[in-house]
C-alpha cells in the first residue's frame, strides 16, 4: 500500500469541564472566546487544569489526517515539533498507538497545546491556545532522508505562514517523488499568504483541499463551483467542501459534486480533516475521483457525530464496511 508524510502544529487539546467561570475570570479569558496566551500564563493554566482534571487529545490539523489515514492502514508518517515535556511525550506516544511513524523535533519551549474549558448547563467553549514549541519549527530542522520511501506528502495550511519551511519542504517531497497535498485549513491565511500560496499550488502542490471561505479568499471566485475551476487551473486536482451541503471535486474536464453522507451532527471538529484523509486513502488506492469523495464524505460524516476528533470504535467499524461496499460496487 502506498505511503503517506504529514507535517503540521504538534498541539495538544486539553480538555477541561469547570464547575464556574471562575478560572476564566483569573485569567482574563472572556466566555466563549478563543485567546492565544505566552508560555507562562499557557504553563500555569495548564498546572491548574491537571488539578481539576481533563482530558488530553493530540491534535493539529495534518496530525488528525495523518492519524486517520494510518487507521485506514496506509503507512503513515508525521513531522512536528514539541517541547521535552509531558505534553510533548504524550503527543508522540499517542501518535505512536495509533501506527504512525513520528519524526519529533525538539524545542526548549513548552510543547503547544489548546486548552478548552467547558461551562455552564449550554456547554459553552472557551479556547485559550498556545503555539509553544510548534512555532520553532524551521527549514533547518528538516532532512531530506524524512520524505525517503513516502508517495505522499501532505501539508497543513496553518504552517504556510512559516513559508520558509514549507518551500524547503515541498522541494524535498518533490525530490523524493511524492505527489503533495495541501488543507488550505483557514481563509485569513490565506489572505495574508495569498501570494505565496499561489506560487507553492502552482508550482508544487497536485490536491488542494478548501473549504468555501477558503476558497473564496484564494481565488476571489463568490461561488464554489466558480472557485474550483479556478482553482483547478493551478493543480492537478481541486477539491472544494461545502459543509452539510457537500463538496465539489474537478480534475482536468472531470468534475464532480459529492452529497454530504446521512449524519447526525453534534460537532463539526475535524470534519474538513477527516475528509482529506478518506480521499488520500482511496487516492492511493487508484480509485475514480467520485470514489474518493464520496469515501472523504463517509468518515467526514462519523468524526461529526462525535465531540471532538477521534472517531469510536463502532463509528470506524461502520465507515470501513460502508467504503468497502462502496468500492465493491465500483470493482463491480
């Protein structure tokens, strides 16, 4: 089977239910809001949250692929940056339980992490995030015997804003023959990257991933269908989700529109990532484009049903039969 790398913030979310908002109000986080904080006040949340008691999830958008495809059983690989920590620790071995090869970078900073505190009876989030030691991630640290033996190499958007490292590491993926992928992954990145992404997709990237503000940011098309022909110019493959409303998919004069699959959504976390990891899988398999959206579509619709983005057990059971039926009828 073939093999996919990710590169992405090694972050951990740490997830917390507080009896009042008292611990919000002592560090000045409005309800509801989602803050970024410096190491300090990261660290002291973080000694005060182990007290009360939470839940530890490694996160980060490419590693929620990565994690994904390796349950699908694509090899799979992932390059990120942590802090010598316990934090840093768990992120790594829970990759690792999960079967993905973990090239982990060190830092003398704390290790990044989203804390998330729950409260009151309607549930309501409040984010206070700290990039930590995924933000020292440089060019210098990478090597090209990391892309060695890997046929896809797929990049998480957020990391476009260090385009020093990502230029150096798309020309290692392009050197070692991989066919590169990139989540788009926020529309204000895009805007303030809009020239440098345009070079990196027109130059290196063949699957691009965006959702409809993404899209609309990149290639100032309003619709999304205008936005995946546009965007269709510059890679070899577009693929443009629209939330419950599916996704739109174009390779050359191909193009297709994929229905979102039947869900019962509780929480759309993960969604877009999951998607990208259930069309790389079938992609690798040398599926038709329809068949890997719609196999993006089945395991984006389980992760939403779920709090949070790890799908259960019962859940991957279900989507792996579903995928299985849904490629016999294609073999058919």
């Amino acid at each position: 089977m073939k093999s996919i790398l990710g590169i992405g913030n090694a972050l951990t979310d740490v997830l917390a239910i507080l009896p009042d908002d008292s611990l919000l109000r002592e560090y000045h986080l409005p309800l509801g809001s989602m803050q970024h904080v410096d190491m300090e006040t990261g660290d002291r949340i973080w000694t005060a949250l182990k007290e009360i008691g939470v839940k530890y999830v490694p996160g980060g958008s490419a590693a929620n692929t990565i994690t994904c495809t390796s349950i699908f059983g694509m090899p799979s690989g992932y390059i990120g940056k942590i802090g010598d920590d316990e934090l840093g620790s768990l992120f790594k071995s829970t990759m690792e339980q999960y079967g993905v090869k973990t090239t982990m970078l060190r830092s003398e900073k704390s290790s990044g992490r989203c804390m998330v505190f729950i409260t009151g009876a309607n549930a309501e989030r409040t984010f206070a995030d700290y990039m930590g030691a995924a933000l020292e991630m440089g060019p210098e640290d990478l090597k090209d015997e990391y892309f060695h033996g890997y046929d896809y190499f797929h990049i998480e958007g957020y990391l476009v804003q260090n385009q020093e490292l990502i230029a150096k590491a798309v020309q290692m993926a392009k050197a070692a023959g991989c066919i590169i992928s990139i989540d788009m992954a926020s529309y204000n990145v895009v805007e303030s990257n809009d020239a440098f992404l345009h070079n990196l997709i027109d130059k290196y990237v063949d699957i691009v991933f965006a959702n409809e503000s993404e899209s609309r940011a990149f290639t100032k098309c309003d619709s999304p269908l205008d936005g995946l022909r546009e965007l269709s110019k510059m890679c070899t493959t577009a693929i443009v989700k629209v939330g419950k409303d599916g996704s739109w998919l174009k390779r050359g004069e191909e193009e297709h529109y994929i229905p979102a699959w039947p869900a019962i959504p509780v929480d759309g976390t993960g969604a877009g990532d999951t998607y990208a990891a259930g069309f790389l899988y079938a992609h690798s398999l040398g599926m038709p484009l329809k068949i890997c959206g719609e196999v993006g579509s089945i395991i984006a619709a389980k992760v939403v049903e779920v709090v949070g983005t790890k799908i259960d057990v019962p859940r991957w059971r279900e989507a792996k039969q579903e995928i299985r039926e849904l490629m016999a009828r294609y073999d058919g």
